[in-house]
C-alpha cells in the first residue's frame, strides 16, 4: 500500500513535464506571469500555487488564449490532483478536451488525453486512464513531442505496478528513463525514475536491488525544492523497516515523511503518512496509538473528500486496531464500512450458517417455550394445591355447618371452571401472539445473525485472502499453485458471499437498487480485464417493488452475459444498456467479439441454457443475436403487479 500512494504522488510530475510552445501575444504576458509564480513556489506550498493557477486559468479563458489555455489546463489540473480533488481536476481535464477536438491541435489534444488519463488514475480508474494514455501517445507522435513520451511510459509503468505485472513495470520506467537522461537539466525526472524502479523492485522483494536505486534518486534530490520527493523517498525506506519488523528505524523515516508532508501543506501526502503511522502501531501492537493516527487520517480524509481507496484503507486498519483492543463492537462496525467500500456481497457458506443459525434459533425459542408452559405447569399446580387447602377447610367447616360445605364447594368448583376458561383463553391467545411474532422474529433474527455472521466469515475470508497475498510476496518467484488457488479461491467466496447477502436482504427489493447494483458490478468486473465497458444506464421514474427470487436471476443472468463475454468473445468494447420501460425492463450485454454459431453453441453450453431457465422462472425473455461483429444478449423482465411511487429520475451515461 504504501509503494502504491508513493508512485501516485510522483505522476503528475509527468505531466507537468508535457512542454507546450508559449504564445507571444501581449495579452498573455500577465497570464505566464501567474503560471511561472505559481511553478516557483509549487513544491513548498501547493495551495498559494493552486491560487496563481486558478487566476491563470480565468484570464485564459477570457482572453481566449488558447495555447496558454492549455498550460494553465496542464498545471491547475495536477495541482487540483496533488491537494486530492479529483473531481475538479477532471472537469477541468475534460473541458480542455471538448475544446482541443473543436481546434483539432495534436498538442492540445494530447495534453486534454493526459490531464484526463492522470486524474482517471488518481481515482482509481484504470480502464480510462489507459485508454486516455494511449490517445496521448499518438497525438504525442503526431506533434512531434518525442520527449514527452516519457510522461506517459512513467505512468503505464505505474498502471503495471498497481496490476503487480513488476516487469513490465519496470520496462516502462526504464523506458522514461532512458528519455530523462537526455535531459542533463532535469534531473528531477532522472530520479522519478530512479526512485519507481526502487519501488517495483522492493515489491518484489529484491532489497538490496532496491535500496541501490534509492541511493541513485537520492543524488538527484534537491532538499530544499524537493519536498515531496524526499516524503516520498523516506515513506518507502519506513515501509522496507517495517516489512523487516525494525520498527524504530521505520518510524523514524515515517515521521520524517510526515514532517515534510506537512511542510508542504499537502492533505493527500498526510493523510497518507498518517495511515502509514497507523499501520506501524498495528504491527507493533500499540493499537491505541494506531488509533489516534487513523482519527487525524480520516479527519483529513473527509475534509478534502479523498477516493474510495483511502477510506477503504482506513476502515480496514481501524478493524484491526479494535479487534486488537477487544472493542469487537467497534471493529464490527469498521469492518461492515470495509466491506461497503468495496461492493462486496456474501456466498453460499454464509447461506449455509445462516440455516444452520436458524435451526439453533428455533431449537433455542422452543425450549423457551417449554420453559414457559412449564412454568404456566407450576402455576397451575400451585393453585390447584390452593384450591384443595380450601376444600379441605371446607370439608372440617362441613361437619358444623352444612351450608358452609356446600358454599365452599361451589365456590371451589366456579374458581376451577373459572381457571381453566382463563388458561385455555391464555393459550389460545399466546398461540396467536407466537404465531405472530415468529413471523418478525424470524426476520429479525435473520438479519442479526446475517450481519453477524457477514462480519465474522467476511472478516475471515478477508484475513484468509491479505494472508495469502502476504505468503506470496514471501515466497516470491517460489510462490505455490496451492497458494495462488487459496487466494483466487478465497476472493471468490467473498464475492459470491455477498451476492447471497444482496440478495437475502429485503431493503434490496426494488428495481432501481436492481439497476444500480448491476451497474456498479459491471464496472468493477470490467475494471480488472482489457475490455472498454461503455454503460448507458437509466433509472426507473417509479419504485418498483421485486420478489428477492426474480431480482436474483435477472442479476445472475447479467452477470453470466458479462462473464462470457470476458472468457470467449475475444472482444476489445462491450456495452451494457439497461432501460426501465413502461411495463418491462430491458437490458443489454453487447460486445464487438467474434461471434457464435447460436444452435451449435446453446446446445452444447449449460450456460446459455441456464441463462433462459433463469429468465423464464423470472417471467420474463433471453435472447442470443449473435453474428461476425459480435454478440448482443437481450434480457427482458416484465414489472410485477404492485403499487408505483413517483421518484426524481437520474440518469446515468458513461
């Protein structure tokens, strides 16, 4: 985790490396100005720079400068990425393109390409970020701006890295290298490279490999410009201390990297450093104090509205600071946020325990009940004894007055009719009281122990997956099949885990919850292939209620159509489309793949054939177009008969 923030923070150094000629107008000599203040004072106070920029940015706009339009563009846009607002840097990014395509400029084209490509990969989306790349390079080759190739090589480096391909990784930063040291005067860019092979090597776990290539970045570091290079430098030799449990030396450089950090005025590098701090005490076993880190961290986590990756981490090391204090309460209520963070859903274990909880809980309300009939036994028999103390009294009473016997005896025999009317009202009332709650018991208690057994599977088959991924970086190179299966395996269960749980859950029973969890599946399962997941998705105008069952094949049925896709279409482009109409939901899964031959192929794969089984069981149709430019799966799922509710309408299109 820590290589990983550590590479981020050194690509928008690329970009800033992303030359454009400067214009002559005398208009511009006040905007250039600004840029160059800002570039002075870059390293040491990002946020004062972001203010020159900004300015920048506005006087281009309104003096219609385009070539300085576009620098401003190149430098507020790493600026907004530094400080962690990515979303302002994008909409910046993504302005500055819609305008180089009215111009059709190659350089202006390529640097809207990059600004969108870094901030994609800031966010974590590494699909656009690639494709984004790309359409720099070309447009890079077409202007003639050879040296900037090395911006982009350093960042698909980056992507490699993030993916753990290290060779190829380091492939790519050699490659940037190799441009940077034509460059004798930017020796800043030598030891971005230096320093990202470091860094690959330490993630293969080739030390002294490493800590050699550290010590040729550190030759090229300015101390006192070089702030975040010497953050991002001390950062990396923390987390070798600490891999190596020399937990003094780790903290040391750790704190130095906060130091700077701060320096900087830079919430992302630390709220970073903070975590780092974090995870260090976890190690260490001083939970308490890994706790008041992960306070400040995500303090600083939400006010500058960081990505999901590092809330992710947060919620992850607070879990295991609490199970380490024994506040499982509060480790239960990190890990269900760690869990959300990450879409997971349950699988088939978690519904076998839940079964098995539900015939312990049965059991556990039946002996409640014995319990309570025989105490009703012994209330019973308790006023039975009552009721012969006084027909005894009675019967002695007799032999002196008969009217007194015969009194008592009526009086006895009206109290038992009486009793036993009120025991049979009782258990006929309790019968229909039980009968009742068993209902909302039931679902009460299914819930509880869903989350409750969510928590400790999941945790589980959390701990099973990062304890796999830690033997492997162990065994390096040796790494066994077996181990590779345990983790593949275990990341399947957790998936297909919570699937179960999303399906379970009642407050999940609606269309829109249906549509917006399809489309947050598909992007998350595309992300990790090479395919471009285009996704044109609308949402219901109306709250439309589902059976659990029908919501599950309609999922199931989407989820096969995007797996086979993936695994036999050999397609570059698939498109999902999901429509809410008036009496029908219609959905599409289309790629731009080779094809199939329909009867020859639905014949023979269950799949396809389960795909209609499921959709006819839901009421509704599936239907295979398939021909030499691709396959098109049509889903359609008829609305059940219930009430609808007017909501606001959104739409989702990427």
């Amino acid at each position: 985790m820590n290589r990983l923030y550590i590479i981020l923070l050194i690509v928008p150094l690329a970009l800033r490396s992303f030359s454009q000629p400067s214009p002559s107008p005398k208009d511009t000599i006040y905007l250039h100005n600004l840029l160059n203040k800002g570039e002075a004072i870059e390293t040491k106070n990002p946020k004062k720079a972001l203010e020159y920029y900004q300015k920048g940015y506005a006087f281009a706009q309104k003096t219609k400068d385009t070539r300085g339009y576009f620098k401003s563009v190149r430098v507020l846009s790493f600026a907004l990425n530094g400080l962690g607002r990515h979303n302002e840097a994008m909409k910046v990014a993504e302005a500055a393109l819609k305008k180089a395509q009215e111009d059709t400029m190659s350089r202006d084209l390529a640097t809207g390409h990059f600004s969108i490509a870094t901030t994609a990969l800031y966010q974590g989306d590494y699909g656009k970020a690639i494709a984004n790349y790309q359409q720099a390079a070309k447009y890079t080759k077409a202007a003639g701006l050879l040296q900037n190739l090395s911006s982009i090589n350093q960042n698909l480096g980056y992507l490699y890295d993030r993916q753990r391909m290290y060779d190829k990784a380091i492939e790519y930063y050699k490659k940037a290298l190799a441009y940077d040291t034509t460059d004798k005067e930017d020796r800043r860019s030598v030891g971005v490279d230096y320093l990202s092979i470091a860094n690959a090597l330490d993630n293969q776990e080739k030390i002294a490999e490493s800590r050699a290539y550290y010590k040729k970045a550190l030759e090229y570091i300015d101390p006192k410009n070089d702030l975040d290079f010497m953050s991002t430098l001390y950062g990396n030799l923390s987390d070798q201390y600490s891999m190596e449990a020399k937990y003094d030396s780790a903290l040391y450089y750790q704190s130095e990297a906060l130091r700077l950090s701060r320096e900087m005025g830079s919430p992302r590098h630390e709220q970073h450093m903070l975590m780092q701090l974090a995870i260090i005490k976890n190690r260490m076993g001083k939970y308490r104090q890994a706790v008041k880190f992960l306070d400040e961290s995500y303090t600083i986590a939400q006010e500058n509205t960081l990505g999901l990756n590092e809330f992710r981490n947060i919620y992850q090391q607070y879990t295991v600071a609490y199970d380490g204090l024994g506040n499982y309460l509060k480790a239960y209520e990190w890990i269900n946020k760690y869990v959300d963070a990450n879409d997971s859903l349950n699988n088939e274990q978690v519904k076998t325990v839940l079964q098995d909880y539900e015939v312990k809980l049965k059991k556990a309300e039946s002996a409640q009940k014995l319990a309570e009939k025989q105490q009703e036994v012994d209330w019973l028999e308790l006023e039975k004894e009552r009721q012969n103390f006084w027909l005894l009294t009675a019967a002695s009473l007799g032999f002196i007055v008969i009217g007194g016997l015969l009194f008592a005896y009526f009086y006895a025999h009206q109290r038992r009719l009486a009793a036993d009317n009120a025991l049979l009202a009782a258990q006929r009332e309790g019968e229909l009281a039980v009968a009742k709650s068993e209902l909302d018991g039931q679902r009460k208690e299914r819930h509880r122990i869903s989350k409750e057994m969510h928590d400790d599977l999941g945790a589980s088959l959390t701990a099973i997956g990062l304890l796999s991924e830690v033997a492997k970086r162990k065994m390096g190179p040796d790494t066994t099949p077996e181990i590779e299966k345990i983790s593949s395996i275990s990341a399947e269960m957790v998936t297909a885990m919570n699937e179960i749980i999303w399906s379970l859950n009642n407050k999940n029973d609606s269309l829109n919850g249906l549509i917006a969890y399809t489309r947050s599946y598909a992007s998350e399962f595309i992300d990790n292939t090479d395919l471009l997941l285009r996704i044109d998705v609308e949402e219901s105008p109306y709250e439309l209620t589902m059976r659990g069952p029908d919501r599950r094949n309609v999922f199931l049925t989407v989820k096969e159509a995007l797996n086979n896709a993936v695994k036999h279409a050999d397609a570059s482009e698939l498109r999902l489309s999901i429509r809410p109409e008036t009496e029908h939901l219609r959905i599409e899964v289309c790629d731009d793949g080779r094809g199939f031959v329909q009867q020859s192929v639905i014949s023979a794969r269950n799949g396809l054939g389960n795909m209609r089984s499921r959709m006819e069981e839901a009421g509704g149709e599936c239907e295979f177009v398939s021909s030499s430019r691709g396959t098109c799966v049509k889903i359609t799922y008829p609305y059940p008969t219930m009430p609808k509710t007017k909501i606001m309408q959104m739409q989702y299109s990427e």
